[in-house]
C-alpha cells in the first residue's frame, strides 16, 4: 500500500508538469471567480498558430435596469458598446516551448479596463495560472478547466 502512495505522489506532479508541454493543451472552456464575479472563458487556436481567450458567460449579465452589461471601461471607445459576455480578453497569444507557457501579448481586465502583459501556465491538470503584470506589478488570477 506504502509503494503505490508513493508511486502516486511522484507520478501526480509529472503529469501535471506534462501538460505544460503541448501547445494546444490550453484550448478549452474555463471557469473565472474574480472576487465572487464568476465568468467562462473559451480559449481557442486561431488559424496562425495564436491562441485567444473569449468571454461567453457571465454570471451577472445585466444591469440594475435590465439592461445587458456593457464593456463601458474598455480604453477603446469604439469597443465599449460589446457585450460583456462576449468580450476579447486575449488575442495573438503564443506559445513558448522552451518555457513551456503562452505568452507574448497582452491581456484585457473588463472589470478595470486595463491591459497587462500577460504569462500563462498550467498550475495542475485543471487550473490555469494567468499572470498579468504592468511595469513588474502584477496580479495573479486563476481559471478552472470545465469538464465537459
């Protein structure tokens, strides 16, 4: 019983750290909390290779009025009029074998309006680990892969 617990505990990090290793690993649907703002993201590969990151869900989608929610803090203007649940949060994003994470461009927060460069990895299996940053000061958010 000892050996296969174990077997376990050393065979459970590899193959989290495995996942790590293919490029289209990231692709899927993923669950967001931020602060109890809970959202779905879809995450798919784009015809050059890139990879981007859609919202398509969002706990909350209207307004006080009824209204549906808007994009309204997005720093372009002619993009504040999207609806929240189908907003762009990362595009053109790339993999990086050698560091085994996706990275190289930039990510969108809706709910501050700000852009921060972006790193991802894979903390497990499930979570995606989303590190955004501005000028070194960064936040880390994570994303939970939806079983399907």
């Amino acid at each position: 019983m000892m050996t296969i617990l174990c077997a376990l505990m050393f065979a459970l990090p590899t193959f989290a750290q495995g996942i790590n290793d293919k490029a289209d690993n990231i692709v899927g649907e993923y669950l967001t909390d931020r602060g109890g703002s809970k959202s779905k993201v879809r995450v798919t590969k784009n015809a050059d290779g890139t990879y981007s990151a859609q919202l398509f869900w969002v706990e909350n989608p209207y307004d006080a009025k009824g209204n549906k929610r808007k994009d309204v803090k997005n720093p372009n203007k002619s993009l504040r009029n999207i609806d929240l649940d189908k907003v762009i949060l990362v595009k053109g994003l790339k993999y990086d074998a050698k560091d085994k994470e996706w990275t190289d461009t930039k990510i969108y927060d809706p709910g501050s309006g700000k852009i921060y460069s972006v790193d991802i990895e894979f903390k497990d299996a499930k979570t995606l680990k989303v590190y955004g940053n501005i000028l070194g000061i960064g936040k880390t958010v994570y994303w939970t892969r939806i079983e399907e």
